[in-house]
C-alpha cells in the first residue's frame, strides 16, 4: 500500500493499535513541507534530524507516529477527528511506539532478530511501575532514551543507545538534581561510573563488551538490580568469582545483613581495578570494614594475602633470572613459556579469594608454586652454565695466550741464535 494513505486508515491504526501498513512514503508530505519552512527549531528541527532516522529510511512518515493527515496542507491535516495526537506523552509514548514494535509479524519485515516484547519489559521496569501506578509523567518513556525524530540503530555511534553513549544518555536525567530530587535518588552515578574501570574499557579501550548502564540494570526493564542477584548480574561476566562468592559464607551472611553481595567490596558505579591491595588488612584493603587481626576473619584475610603475595615474588624473581639468561644469549624459552602457567595459577589463586577460603586459595596458588620454582631453577641453571661456559673460555683463551708467547720467544731464540756464534763472520 502506498504512502498515499487515507486519513481513516491512520486513525483506525491509532485507535485499535494495529502497526500501520504502509511501507513507503509519500514525497508530498506537507508536514514536512510545512515544518521545513518554520523559524523554530522545536518545530522546525525534528525534519532534518528525521532524514538520518532508521524509520525514514524503512519509509514511515510523520503520521505514522503523529496521526493526521499528510497530504493536507496547514492545520487542517492536525484535525483531531483525522486521528492526529500531535507530540505523544507517558502512556502515549509507550502506545504509539508500541504499536509497530509489539507486533511480531509486523517487525519481521523489517528486522526479525527484533524483540517485540519491549513494551510488556518497560512496564516491569521503575519507569513503567510509576507510569502506571501514579501517572508520573516525569520517567523516562521511549522517547527519552531513543531520540525522536533521529532513532539510529545501537550500532551506529552517532545513536543515543550506542554502547559507549548510553552512560551520558541515561545521565540526562540521572544527572539532574531537581529531577531526581523527588524520587531521593543520588546524582552521582554517572560520575562515579566514568571512573570506573569499566567505563575505562568501555569508553578509552573500545571494549564493547564491557558494561555501561544497561549491562547491569536493564534497558527496557531498568531497575536496580536485587539484594539477592547482584552476584548473579556481575557473574555474567565474572563467572568463576561469582561460582566462588557463591559457596561462600560470605554470600550467607551478606544476604543475611542485607548486603549488595559483590557490590559491598567492589561498590556498584565506582567500581575500580581490583588489585591486591584490597586483599588482606593493610591501606586500601576492603577486609578492614569488617575485620580485624584479632578476629577469624581478619586472619583470613592476611593468610590469603601473604600466598599471593608469596607467588607473585616468585614468579618475579624467576622472570628476572630468565631475563638475565636469555640477553645472555641462552636458551631459555622453554622456562619462559612455561612461567605463563605460574601466572595463570595466580589469577585462579585471586578468583579463588571469592571463597574465602585460604586453604582454597592455596590449592590454586600450588601448580603456579611449583612451576615458578622450576622455572627459577632452570634460569639459575642457564646461568651457571653460562658461567661454565664463561670460565673455560677464559681458561682456553689463557692457554692460547702462552702458547702464543711460548711460540713468539722460541721464534726470537731460533732468530737470535746463529748472530751470536763464533763462526759467523
């Protein structure tokens, strides 16, 4: 069916919220033609931002949307008996994009990797929630977070949802004091996010793996994640930590207190490199806000430090002897490759902190131990051959030396001799 739709067909779309079934559009469209020629940009700029919209280019037009009628000029083609709604707000929002985007048949023309169930996930969100419950306006609907008029798709990095933009999208409103004000919501979220370590992989590493807000509270259904699942969002990712928390008494105690789980140590936005130093009772470390020496804890605590600690030394120290062989022209690469294994046992020793366990940490720790004493052994052994080495190319040189000057004087003797006999003239 051509763009060239009538008026009742738009207003039946509307009122029965069935998805339009027009696919391309008319290149007489008044309302844009009128827009375009309008002074304000509120009124005026929605046509330009439009031309780059996924939805122009798949050919839906004002109307879609707005309702009216496109092939009437002035206010006319705005008649609210031609189904027109002018700028959707709440509710209408969720109905009108809804409409298209509910319909699985519908979308399948288009996109058929799409998810239809967008509307029913937002109105189990804390946006929809108090949408429907108390009518407030004030939360973010579709429109919000998607751009009207210039909705690109997520891949595209001009689009408001693009992995690395969404934190500042959401910061829109999450950032405004007056509008959070009501809702007794902290405004620092996205500050303390941009100085996480996620946002450094997001954002300055091109990670696109890495979170942003939508990782971990959901897009559609945004709400903050449960005392309960917390461990469950983050072991998306970090699986192995999670399984580890997991078993723990830790996760007993930490839901028994109504603790956020791998929030209480790492904290939720601000989350930072995680290093050793927040292991153990020392400056910086986490176990200090509930832990002391004197308590189980705490021992805990300094038991699974001193081992990683312990490994980490080791494995520098046989790095360094390595080092050492290798620029000495020995053949150590075998030691080498071999020490990647010690490191890899020491990640594993750190996953396994989540236990709580330093018996669990040093079984882990163990493997990496034992081939970083290999490796020690082999680079001190290259080394000493080396020195070996070293002192019988010394000696050989020494020999050849004396030969050398044993070789020089018998030369001048044999050459010297018949001058001083007594029969030469």
């Amino acid at each position: 069916m051509n763009r060239n739709v009538t008026a009742a067909a738009v207003v039946v779309a509307l009122v029965l919220g069935g998805a339009p079934e027009v696919l391309a559009q008319d290149s007489s469209d008044m309302c844009v033609e009128c827009h375009r020629a309008l002074d304000s940009e509120p009124l005026a700029g929605p046509v330009g931002h439009f031309e780059a919209d996924i939805h122009a280019a798949a050919g839906f037009g004002c109307v879609d949307c707005h309702g009216g009628d496109a092939s009437i000029a002035g206010p006319g083609g705005m008649d609210p008996a031609l189904g027109f709604i002018g700028a959707p707000r709440g509710e209408e929002v969720i109905a009108v994009c809804g409409r298209c985007h509910s319909d699985g048949e519908f979308m399948r023309q288009f996109n058929p990797s799409l998810r239809v169930d967008q509307v029913a996930e937002y109105w189990t969100s804390r946006h929809g929630q108090r949408l429907a419950a108390a009518g407030d306006t004030a939360v973010a609907t579709c429109a919000d977070c998607h751009a009207p008029h210039g909705i690109r798709p997520a891949s595209d990095p001009k689009s408001t949802v693009y992995p690395p933009t969404v934190a500042s999208t959401c910061g829109r409103c999450h950032d405004d004091a007056a509008r959070m004000g009501p809702y007794d919501i902290p405004v620092d979220q996205h500050e303390n996010y941009a100085r996480s370590v996620h946002h450094e992989a997001l954002v300055e590493g091109g990670d696109h793996s890495a979170p942003t807000c939508n990782d971990c509270h959901g897009n559609h259904g945004a709400a903050p994640p449960g005392l309960s699942w917390v461990g469950n969002v983050c072991g998306q990712c970090h699986a192995v930590m999670a399984e580890q928390y997991g078993e723990s008494r830790h996760a007993q105690t930490f839901a028994a207190l109504g603790m956020p789980g791998c929030a209480t140590c790492h904290s939720n936005h601000e989350i930072r490199e995680a290093g050793d130093s927040l292991l153990g009772l020392g400056d910086g470390a986490v176990c200090t806000t509930c832990h002391s020496d004197s308590d189980r804890g705490g021992s805990a605590a300094m038991a699974m430090r001193a081992g990683i600690d312990s490994l980490v030394s080791e494995i520098e120290a046989a790095a360094i002897v390595l080092h050492e062989a290798e620029q000495a022209g020995m053949e150590v690469s075998a030691a080498q490759s071999d020490l990647t294994d010690s490191r890899s046992a020491l990640i594993m020793g750190r996953a396994a902190m989540h236990s709580f366990s330093p018996d669990a940490v040093t079984e882990a720790l163990a493997p990496g131990r034992e081939i970083a004493r290999t490796s020690l052994e082999e680079g001190q052994s290259a080394l000493q051959d080396l020195r070996v080495r070293r002192m019988g190319l010394i000696a050989s040189v020494a020999v050849i030396l004396i030969l050398i000057l044993a070789l020089v004087l018998k030369v001048r003797q044999i050459e010297s001799g018949p001058a001083d006999s007594p029969g030469r003239a």
